[in-house]
C-alpha cells in the first residue's frame, strides 16, 4: 500500500504530528524561514511589475500632451458636395457621432480619456486679425479658431459669458462670437465685448464677437495643452528672411459655428482628438501599444477608422516615441536589476538547501537506523516530505499573500511560480538528501570530518565545470556587458565568482586549522587545542554548506552595497555638475547682469559659507584665419582668488589663482594680454600664441596658461577663464553659492526680494530629483533590498550553523566541566569554536565581494540607472561600479560578532544548567 494511504494502526501515533511535537521550535523556525523566502521570491516579481508599469504612466503623463494624443484628423468635406451636406458633416451631432464610432475602433490596449479628449473644427493656418489696436511684434497677429466640444466643462467663466451660435451659422456667415483665456486677453488686449475682423473669409472678414473671458480649470491637461494655443498666445515668425515675428492666439467658438470656417482660408480639417488613459496601462501592454499604435498610424486599423471618419483621414501620435524612450531605458536597466536578483534568488536557494542538509545531518542516526530495520527509501522519503509539506506549503502560502497584499499593481502569476519554486524547494530538500545519503543501509557510519573526507573524481569535474561557467559569465559580461536581462550566464557572474571561492575555501579550509593547531599543541593550555581540533573534525555537510551559504550571501551584500554607492556617487557628482556648487543663482539665460545688491543678499542666509560672483559669456566668438570666419564658446570673467577656491572645494578644475594673473609689470587692466584657464578641446583650438576674443563683454587678447577639463561656473561646455578686471564689462551674471546646509527656500525669498526673474537652482534639489524617476527609484529598491537579504541571510546561515552543532558543544562542555574545566575556559572554549568558520567566511567574503567588484566593473554601466532623469542636462559622467568599503566591511564584522556572541550566550545558559542534564542518555546529541 502506498504511504500516503496507509492508516495508522491504533496505538500508534502518526509520523507527522510526533515529529512537529518533538522539535516544535526547528518546524517553526523552518516556516518562518521558508515564509520570507516565500515573500521574497514573491514579491521580487511584482516589485519589477510595479515599478516598471508605473516609471511606464509617468513616462506618458509628464509627456506634452501634444505628443501623446492620438489625433483622427480629416480635411473639409470637398467643394463637389452640396453646401448643405458639408455644412451638416461638421456640425455637433456628426461630430460626435463619429467620436462614437472612433473611440469603439481604438485598438486595446489603446484607451481613451475622455474627460481630456476634445473633437471640432479648426482652421489649420492660423488667419491675420485686421484690427489696427491689437498688438503688433513686427507683423499684425494671427489666430487660430477653433470650435472645440466641451469648453463649459473645462473653464470657469471669469468675465461675460460662453458663446453660442445663434440661430443657423452657416458657411456664409460673417458674425460669431468666441471667448478667450485669461492670458489670450491680458497679451492681446481683449476685453467682453472687443471685436475683431478676422482676414481669409472672401470679400469681407469675419467679424469676431469676444463675449467671454474664461480660466482653464487644468490647464496641463490634454484638452488645454495638446493645442497649446487656445490656452497660452505665443510668438511665431513668418518665413521670410529676416523672420517677421507675431502673435498667435486661439480664438474659442461655439461648437455650433463650426460651420462658418468652411468660407475661410484657413484650411479647415475635422478633428477628433484623443488623450491615452493611463490608469490601466501596465509595462507588459508595452509591445502591443507599439503595434497598435503602429497599425493606427498606417495599417488595418487606420483603415477602420477611415470606415467612420471618411477615406482621407489620417491619425496622428507621438506616443510611440514616447514609449520607445521608456522601453530603451528599461532596456538598460533590467539586465542590472538581473544581476541583483539573480544574486537574491541563488542566496535564498542555497540557505534553503542548507537548512535542509543541517537537518539531515542532524537526524543521520536516525535515519540510518530507519534503514537498517527494514525502513525503503520510498516510505522514508514519503514521510518526510509529509513532515515538511505540513510546514512549508502553508508558509509559502502565507508568503505569497503577504507579498499580494504588500505590492500592488502587478502580475499574479509570476509571484505564484516563484513562491510555489520556494515550497517545493522547501519540500524536497530534506526528502532527497536522506534517499542520496542512505541509498543503502550501513552498520557503521564513517567518519565524515574535513581532516579526513578527500574530494572525488565527480566532485573535481564538478568543480572545474563552475570554474570554467564563473570564467565565461565574467569575460561575457566585461566584453558585452549586462546588456540583456535573458542572458542568465551573465546575470549569474556575481554568484558564480562566490561560488569559486566558497569552492576553494572548503577546500583550503583544513590547512589553516593545521597551522594554527601546531603551535597550539606546543602551549600549557587546552582551549585552543581543543577548538581548533574540533573545528578541523567538523563535518563536511556542517561546513561546506554554511561556507557556500555565507559566502554567496556576503558577495551578494557587497555587490548590492557597491552598485548603491556607485548610483549614490555618480547623483552626487551629477548635481554638482548642473550647479557647479551648493546653489546657482543667475537671471534669465545667465546673459543679464544680477541687479545690485543680490550677493550681498544671498550671504546673508542662513548656511551660506561664500558666495562667487562670475560673468558668463555663452556667445563669445573666436576669430579663426580665413575669411573671418569665427567660432562659438563661453567666456567666464572671474576673480582669480575666490573662484579658485571654489574650483578646490568642488573638485572641478582646481587651478592656483596665480594662474590667471599676469606675469611682470603687467596690470589686470583692459588692452592687456590676459592669462586664461580653457577646456582640452578650446586649448587645442587657440593654440599658445595670444589670440582675439569677441564678446559682449568687451574684445580681449588670451594666451593659454592652463587647460582644465571642468570648471564650475560652466561643467558641461567648452569654456575660457579669465580675470574678469580685464573685461570692459565685468558685472556678474552669475552667482556661485557654497556652505553645508543652504536652505534653497530661503535663497529665493532673499534673491526674490533684491531682483525680478532670478532663479536659485541647489545642488540637494538637483539631487533628489534624480531619483524621483520610478524606473531608477524600483531598480535603486531591488538592490537596497539585495544588500539587505545578503546580509540578513549571511545572519541566518550562521545562526543555523550555530544551532545545528549547539547541543553538541553543550554536550562536550558539560563533559569538560566535569573532568574541571572552570567556566573561564568554557566560555573561552565555545568562543574559540566558533571563530574559525566565522572568521574564514568573513575574510573569504570580503575578498570574494572586493573580486566580484573588480571583476566585473568594466561589463556595469551605471548611468542609465542613475542618471535617466538627467539625460541633456548634465554631461556624462561615465559612472562606473567600485567598491564600497562599509557594503564589504559592516556584514562580514557582524558575522563575526554574531558568531562570537552567539557562543558566549551558549557558553552562560551551559553554565546555568547541571552537568546531570547535558549528560543523560538517550538525548539527541
């Protein structure tokens, strides 16, 4: 009868209920074990889920909405149709009624917002106003009309009233009312009740009623903002050179005026406009939107729309530009991501196996006996499987819904899978080690200590395979990089390098017992002989496991740590490259000099340690040989002794202030030859021989006298230093800010008080902005937690370790006090037996994690995953992995400290019990 239906004779008490009686704390210290790991394996994949589906509805929601509105768009019904016909296609109900139709066409997963979505009429060439009192640039201004659907329910009213159309507006009419935003009429001084003649309408122009003056309730929003006109006025220029600039403004009419654009000039077209819904979007519809989007804009699905909305529509987006961006940075941030999670899911795999081998060596006896009365491997195995199925399926169970309930927004199935992966783990661990180690019964068990067990045949192959798998994943991954998040040997290299030198560290780990145990066997004491003798009698599966345990779990905290502090330093570097200090204040394109009185105000906050006053010249020229041709770059004019003070504290370009000094009788004054400070690529372009400089702030004679790759007034470009007493025009335009805790807030009350369109940017804002972005802020998290599982399952490994061989050392303690060790020594004893394996796992992990890091670096680019928020505003960086001493150091010393305490806790409640029962037979020892 199988044995999972055989009944339980009476008298006889069941297997699994005895066991969990016997051991109660090792089956609850298993569930909440293979609980987190359950969470974990878990939660990982809805974590990715989450974040990327979320960095996906930022990337479309901070887009214009001009970009990601997809627009059905159609021309005016032709001039063959009767005016009666074309004058109906583009009133109200038609309109909607293909609006209708068109938003039941939009491919899945394309949805609309429709509280954003908008449809009309609009002229598509903006027409001229003829008024002679409207506000002229260089050419009378333009406007664009529009009658838009919806525009009670988007605007409040703030003066007059909505306009209608009164009676039937047809193609022929020449009076309507309109109504205008706040800004339309503030710019082009409008009022209730101005009139405007419209040009483009035949023989006389449309004359334009302004009824109401209205506010945009959002005005970033896609109804407002996919045409950005009918919200804000703004300045185009004609295509004659020079350009003649003029206003462009919207014109709102009512929906029932529509007509009246057919007699323009304008070239009216039929709109439908729709704004994408974001609120059930996720990263995995990705492929599909591209598609869609793709067949909307040129494939069957522009053909349906065209079933609804006539044969010469066309649609419209730049949506998929859009998503294209975010699948390229997700592109380059997954397969690092894959790295760390590939290193959590080996860690918590192995401390799994390892629990589960503990187990098995601890109850060896027990089985063996088993087999030797007659017990089959299938019986046994069955009935351990039984005995940990009862604690591990309910507790990845309870993971599981831990990690349902803790992240939100993601895929079910995948968290499944990893949590189900986690209890069958779990489950089959203990049932095959025992079927592997007892295949046949044995009268006498061998010895299976490390100063006696020898390595194989099979065991060498098999270690000469992970050698030869480690040196592929790290030459693959230095050559091509971490440039696909499928690539599982390149993902596995951190893992694979602590696993080769886990394997060389078992291997090793006898001879410095032997060396150590030499000098030891010479000395009057016993402790020390004691404890190093039996750490070398320890057995392979009490040390092997722990060992491998430890060490993947160190390297994967080191890893994780290294990848933060490179992300960390390579932000911090950033920010200081976009302000070029602790704060930036400067006017309106840094090419106005700051009003008087800004420095002085800006010293006097708070937290400010000094303030740098600089001129930036960005339109400076070069007078090159040749037809007088000349060449861009920026001038910088500063005082030499601050400015190179600045240049130490930030590490950008630091230079002697004696540099830009001239040499000699020479004065600093203007007509002089000024010493200069240029990038690498301006030095090589001017040369060392005195050359003309052509700016605003006067012409200047330069000689090279240093070349700097960074400067802090200006990181990113091409810049000349020079002192600014030598320019006819001197006045700062620039502001460099430096102390330890600038209150940005305070800056620009004080500037806001000395000057109008000053900006203040800081450093800390700058910085904290980068890491705002939801792809880099869920990558950042999934090595945080990395780090944090390495370390916490490092703790683990070792408490397992401890407690496993625990009864044993009370065991020989008890023995030893009994034969007069005092307790002095025991406690001396027990800590010295436990440091050995401590000590050698910390120092191997830190030397694993320093490998992994140096190995590895070249294949990790860091700044996408740091830096993808700043892309066009700082210059690249090149931020690279290195290694970080706390990430090596902090879990390796708790390690040991963790081992050492852990021993001196055993050692006191040794002391607090009788020798009597440590001593009594029968216990499991």
């Amino acid at each position: 009868m199988a044995w999972w239906r055989q009944r339980t004779e009476r008298g006889v008490a069941p297997w699994v209920r005895t066991r969990l009686r016997t051991a109660p704390g090792a089956a609850v210290a298993f569930g909440v074990l293979v609980l987190v790991t359950a969470f974990l394996a878990a939660a990982l994949p809805r974590a990715l889920d989450a974040y990327e589906t979320k960095g996906l509805r930022q990337e479309i929601a901070g887009a214009p909405p001009a970009a990601t509105s997809v627009e059905l768009s159609a021309p005016q019904p032709g001039l063959e149709i009767a005016q009666s016909t074309r004058e109906k296609a583009v009133r109200p109900p038609a309109l909607a009624a293909v609006r209708r139709a068109a938003l039941a066409r939009l491919p899945a997963p394309l949805r609309a917002d429709t509280t954003e979505s908008a449809y009309g009429v609009r002229t598509s060439k903006s027409l001229v106003g003829l008024n002679h009192w409207l506000p002229v640039i260089d050419a009378p201004p333009r406007f664009t009309l529009v009658a838009q659907s919806g525009l009670a329910a988007h605007a409040t009213v703030r003066g007059g009233r909505l306009p209608i159309a009164p009676g039937e507006v047809t193609a022929d009419t020449r009076k309507v009312e309109a109504a205008v935003t706040e800004a339309t009429a503030r710019t082009l001084r409008l009022r209730v009740g101005s009139v405007i003649d419209v040009d483009g309408f035949g023989g006389a122009p449309l004359v334009v009623r302004i009824t109401g003056i209205v506010e945009p309730r959002h005005p970033r929003g896609g109804y407002w903002s996919a045409e950005p006109v009918l919200r804000t006025p703004g300045v185009a220029a004609d295509a004659p050179v020079p350009p003649q600039f003029h206003w462009d403004a919207g014109l709102l009419l009512a929906p029932g005026a529509a007509p009246v654009l057919l007699g323009s000039q304008g070239q009216p077209e039929l709109y439908w406009r729709f704004a994408p819904a974001t609120d059930r979007l996720t990263a995995q519809d990705v492929p599909g939107l591209v598609s869609r989007i793709a067949s909307l804009e040129g494939g069957p699905e522009l053909l349906r729309m065209r079933e609804v909305a006539g044969g010469t529509a066309a649609v419209a987006t730049d949506l998929e530009t859009i998503v294209g961006s975010y699948t390229t940075t997700r592109a380059a941030i997954t397969p690092v991501v894959a790295v760390g999670a590939f290193g959590i899911g080996a860690v918590a795999a192995v401390v799994l196996v390892m629990a589960g081998g503990l187990v098995a060596a601890r109850r060896a006896a027990e089985l063996a006996l088993l087999r030797a009365r007659g017990g089959s491997l299938r019986g046994i195995a069955g009935r351990l499987l039984a005995e940990t199925a009862v604690v591990a399926v309910p507790a990845a169970a309870a993971g599981l819904l831990l990690a349902v309930l803790t992240v939100d927004e993601a895929r079910l199935l995948p968290a499944v899978l990893g949590a189900s992966a986690v209890a069958l783990l779990a489950c089959a661990v203990l049932p095959v080690r025992a079927v592997v180690a007892h295949r046949r019964p044995r009268a006498h068990a061998e010895r299976d200590d490390l100063a006696h067990a020898r390595p194989g045949r099979r065991r060498t192959v098999a270690e000469l395979t992970v050698l030869v798998l480690a040196v592929g994943s790290v030459v693959a991954l230095r050559r091509r990089g971490a440039s696909s998040a499928g690539d599982l040997l390149v993902s596995a290299a951190p893992v694979l390098v602590g696993l080769i030198a886990a394997l060389v560290l078992v291997r090793l780990y006898p001879l410095p017992l032997r060396w150590a145990a030499r000098p030891a066997t010479r000395g009057r004491g016993v402790v020390g002989f004691l404890s190093l003798a039996r750490a070398g009698r320890s057995s392979t599966v009490g040390v092997a496991l722990p060992l491998l345990a430890l060490l993947l779990a160190l390297t994967t905290a080191a890893f994780g740590g290294s990848v933060l502090a490179g992300v960390s330093d390579a932000r911090d570097r950033a920010a200081l490259l976009a302000t070029g200090a602790d704060a930036r204040i400067a006017g309106p394109g840094e090419v106005t000099p700051l009003p008087a009185g800004v420095a002085g105000a800006v010293r006097k906050v708070a937290g400010v340690r000094a303030v740098t006053a600089v001129r930036i010249e960005r339109t400076a020229e070069l007078t090159s040989g040749g037809a007088g041709a000349k060449e861009g770059l920026t001038l910088i004019g500063v005082e030499p002794a601050s400015y190179a003070r600045l240049a130490r504290q930030t590490g950008l370009g630091a230079f002697p202030a004696e540099v830009l000094k001239p040499k000699g009788a020479q004065g600093a004054g203007t007509g002089r030859v000024l010493n200069a400070v240029a990038s690498p690529g301006l030095a090589e372009r001017l040369g060392r021989a005195p050359r003309r400089i052509t700016s605003l702030a006067g012409d200047i004679t330069v000689r090279i006298a240093a070349v700097r790759s960074r400067t802090p007034a200006a990181p990113g470009a091409d810049f000349l230093l020079v002192d600014a007493a030598g320019l006819t025009h001197s006045d700062p335009t620039t502001l460099l800010a430096t102390g330890a805790a600038l209150d940005a807030p305070a800056l620009r009350t004080a500037v806001r008080g000395a000057g109008k369109g000053l900006t203040v940017t800081s450093r800390d804002e700058e910085r904290a902005a980068l890491s705002d972005a939801p792809l880099q802020a869920g990558a950042e998290r999934i090595y945080t937690t990395a780090a944090l599982a390495g370390a916490g399952y490092a703790v683990l490994a070792l408490l397992l370790s401890l407690l496993q061989s625990a009864p044993e050392r009370a065991a020989l303690l008890a023995r030893l006090h009994t034969m007069g060790l005092t307790p002095r020594q025991g406690r001396r004893l027990l800590s010295l037996d436990a440091l050995p394996q401590a000590l050698l796992a910390a120092s191997g992990g830190m030397l694993a994690g320093w490998a992994t890091v140096r190995l590895l670096a070249p294949g990790i680019d860091l700044e996408r995953l740091a830096l993808a928020t700043a892309a066009g505003r700082v210059p690249a960086i090149g931020a690279s992995l290195r290694t970080d001493v706390w990430s090596l150091l902090l879990p390796a010393a708790g390690t040991v400290l963790l081992a050492w305490a852990v021993a001196v806790a055993q050692a006191w409640w040794a002391g607090r019990r009788t020798s009597i029962t440590e001593l009594r037979t029968g216990g499991m020892r």
